[in-house]
C-alpha cells in the first residue's frame, strides 16, 4: 500500500492496531523513500533492508510503536551491524556492535523496525555531519545547505520522509540544532530521563539519547515508550505524567513566565536579524495565547566559562573515546587516521591537567546552581537554538578558524547539557531563501510536560508538519 506522507509514527502505528495495513508494508514503504531520496541528501549509511523485513515479519502487535520504521544514528549501537562511530579509523577495523545500545533495545521494544542507520561525524564530535567515512549528508530543504550535527543523518531523513521518528543523541545540542536546521521537533531530555545503559560509561558527561520527528505528538510518545533507567545510573528527573507524556499534548499548561533572550554575547557568534526576529516572533504569539513573556534570561548562561568550561570536559571525554578504542582495536591512530576535528580535540584534552578538568568542572557544578535559581521565578526560557539559519556544507572547514568556530556556536544549546534540563527545538519560520530556522524553549529540571504542552502550542499556530522540502519522498 501507499502510507500517506502526512502520516507521522503515531498514525503508521494505528494503522496497524486496525488491520490497515502490515508492518512488512510500512518498511517497504519506508524502503522505497529512503532508495527515492537518500541520493540527494546522503543521510543512510547501512541499510539494513533483509533483517528489517525479518524483524516486520516478527513484531507483535503490543507495542505503542508496533511495524513503524525507523532509522539509529551509527553512535548507538545496533546489534550486527556496523559500528564505526563515524569513523574511517575504526571502520577499517571493521567494528560490528555486538548488542543494541539500550535506546535501540527500547525503540524495538516499543515495536519499531530498524531499517537502517544514519551518518554522524566521528565520535559526534562536530556541528555538521561530515566524515571521511560517512561524506557529506546534506538538507533536504537546500542541499547546498548542512544538515547539522551530530545527528544531521537522522534529521535529513526525518525531513525528507524516510520515516517518521530517528533516533540520535544530544551532547551539547546535537539533536536540537539538525532539527532546528532541517524544520524539525527535536527534544533533549532532562539528563537521566532516558539511560544510556546498565553501567555504561557516560564519556560525555551529558549526552541524553533522543528522537528527532515532524509532530509533537509523536516527540511525547516515543519519550514515553523509551524513558526510564537502568542499573548504575545516578537517579533521574521526576517521573512523567501518570497519563504520559503523550498526554500534555493538546492540554492547557496554563499561564506560564516566560523568559525570551534574543542575543548573544560578545564573545560568540551574534544572532543574525532573521533569527532575531523568528524568536521574538515566537514570542509575541506565546504572549497572545495567554503567557507572560518578559526579557529575562540567565546571566550565568553568557558568561564565557559556560562554553570554556563545557569543551575543557568535553575535550577529556574525545581522549577517553579513543582510548578506549586503542585498548579495542590494539592500534594507535595518526593525526592522518582521524578527521581534523578529533585530533584537535585529542591533543586539546591530552594538554588539560586533573586541576584544570577540576576547576571545570567545579564551574558547572556553581552554573547548575545559578540556573536553577533562575527557574524559580520563570518557567521556560524562549531563545535561539543557533545564531544564524543553517551553513553551507563544508562549514566550518572552509574558514581559517573553523575548529574554534565549530564550538563557539552552542552558546544556546551547550548550557542545559551542563545543567542537565530538558530543551526543545520547534520550527519557527522559512527564510525567503528557503533555509529554516528553528527555536529553543528550556525548562526547569524534570518538566518535560511544559515543554510538549507548549510546543504543542507553537504546533497549533504553525503547522509545520505540513510543509515539505524540496527533496521530499512524495
């Protein structure tokens, strides 16, 4: 059968509770769109189309999310299948994961079909999603345009109707800047909503494991589906609503405090006109629905430790990858056997002393103090995800301080992986020029439920959903 293009997960996942159509249907269908526009945007890196078959064939009809398909980014681990973490280095190794990640275990769980995965660059470690191994994955609404990064596969392929829901990961604001790039819902969780794993090493400090859709209805019940913990963990956030998640949507969240900062500092990459102005876009329309909306924000947010401190972290946790890699694969790498980005971030962590990483991390520690602080008076935070619409492919490379540039531009994402609060990215507007521009809304530790109710909202007003790129499946 022909799925509709407007059908997000929630809609597939009906028509199979009602004998509308088969689970071995929607990956076929699922299939032809990746074939149809996958060579355009380059977001599929292993297609995994026999076992997905197998596993349609196999699902049973109890899951939320039963014979949907769906795509995993190639840093989680899928069992039997590559997993070269977007690496040349390790894909010449030929490194095959030997169990799921335990976020692709859940989205199985919940009855999803994995038919595939999608690019990243190496180790996650860059705003764009372009490898030695993986190439160029480019936007489906300007294909001169990037996807974003790290999860710019997933948002390419969400946005181009591959499938409804991929999965990614967001360490510093790598699913909510590809969704914001690619006129898409992309939710950081609070961290320890969705484990990362039964003991596994968080390297990343603060990296939350996620979904990047096309409707709010379907960012709300996948986080339903695959929340929860896992032995080893530190403990998490309050439990969801007892309805779910899922069901804030549509539901009136009430009058909330609304701070809106529109602006950066002076030490990072300032907020273009257009971007400026979707946000405070936003904001007007927050207010007309009853919300109180006031220029506010948190001052420790721009202070310039926010970011020095945060990729002093993250420069030690690139060294503890490879590391782990060399105990791995018996071989040390050569500044010619990584991309340019990790071995800058390589040598950059291998130069951090114990005092340094300390002194670091004791400024986030006072950080997520003064931000909570902040989220007594307010109840979300209304800003840019990024300061300018998406870049062309090839950014930051082409730029004589492009390693520097490359991390000076989360100065709206990076703070709530420090804090660990959840934040949004929904579509704001288009550009003249067809480049798409999203906006971030953060809230206090634990409060999903504002978010989705919220987001939902914005949804209302601007019904995205139905607006399809250039490169789109139908």
């Amino acid at each position: 059968m022909t799925v509709p293009d407007t059908m997000d997960a929630v809609a597939q996942a009906d028509l199979v509770r009602r004998g509308e159509a088969s689970p071995r249907e929607l990956v076929e269908a699922a299939i032809e769109r990746i074939e149809a526009t996958d060579p355009q945007v380059n977001a599929v890196t292993h297609r995994r189309y026999e076992q997905a078959f197998a596993e349609a064939d196999g699902v049973r009809g109890d899951g939320p999310f039963a014979g949907v398909p769906t795509l995993v980014k190639a840093l989680n681990d899928s069992r039997g299948d590559p997993a070269n973490l977007g690496s040349a280095w390790v894909a010449r190794h030929g490194r095959v994961a030997r169990e799921d990640a335990l976020i692709n275990r859940r989205l199985r769980e919940a009855g999803f079909v994995v038919v595939g995965q999608t690019s990243t660059p190496e180790f996650g470690l860059v705003s764009v999603s372009e490898s030695h191994v993986h190439g160029v994955t480019r936007n489906p609404w300007r294909t001169d345009l990037t996807s974003g990064g790290s999860s710019g596969g997933a948002s390419a392929a969400v946005a181009a109707g591959m499938v409804p829901v991929a999965q990614g990961g967001d360490g510093g604001g790598s699913i909510r800047m590809p969704a914001a790039f690619c006129h898409l819902i992309g939710l950081k969780p609070s961290v320890g909503r969705v484990s990362a794993g039964p003991g596994r090493p968080d390297r990343w400090g603060h990296s939350v494991p996620a979904v990047v859709t096309r409707t709010v209805r379907d960012t709300a019940a996948v986080l339903d589906a695959v929340s929860g913990g896992a032995p080893g963990d530190r403990g998490g956030p309050a439990p969801l609503p007892p309805d779910g998640l899922a069901s804030t949507v549509g539901r009136d969240p009430g009058r909330l405090r609304i701070g809106v900062l529109a602006h950066a500092p002076d030490h990072a990459p300032q907020v273009v006109r257009p971007v400026r102005e979707a946000v405070l876009d936003t904001a007007r329309i927050l207010e007309r629905l009853g919300h109180e909306v006031e220029d506010a924000h948190p001052e420790s947010m721009l202070d310039p430790m926010c970011l020095a401190a945060f990729f002093d972290a993250l420069s030690v946790t690139a060294v503890q990858t490879v590391e782990a890699l060399i105990a791995e694969l018996g071989e040390q790498p050569g500044p010619d056997d990584l991309d340019a980005v990790t071995w800058f971030w390589v040598r950059r962590g291998r130069e951090i002393t114990g005092v340094e990483l300390a002194d670091a991390l004791a400024w986030q520690g006072r950080l997520r103090a003064d931000m909570a602080n902040w989220w007594q008076d307010f109840d979300l935070l209304l800003s840019p995800v990024f300061a300018t619409p998406p870049k062309p492919v090839g950014w930051p490379w082409e730029e004589a301080d492009g390693l520097q540039r490359s991390v000076d531009v989360l100065t709206f994402t990076a703070p709530f992986n420090t804090t660990g609060q959840p934040a949004i990215a929904v579509p704001a507007t288009l550009t003249e020029s067809g480049e798409p521009i999203g906006i971030q809304l953060a809230a206090a530790y634990g409060r999903e439920d504002l978010l989705v109710a919220v987001a939902a909202q914005l949804e209302a007003e601007r019904p995205w959903a139905a607006l399809r790129p250039p490169v789109f499946a139908y």
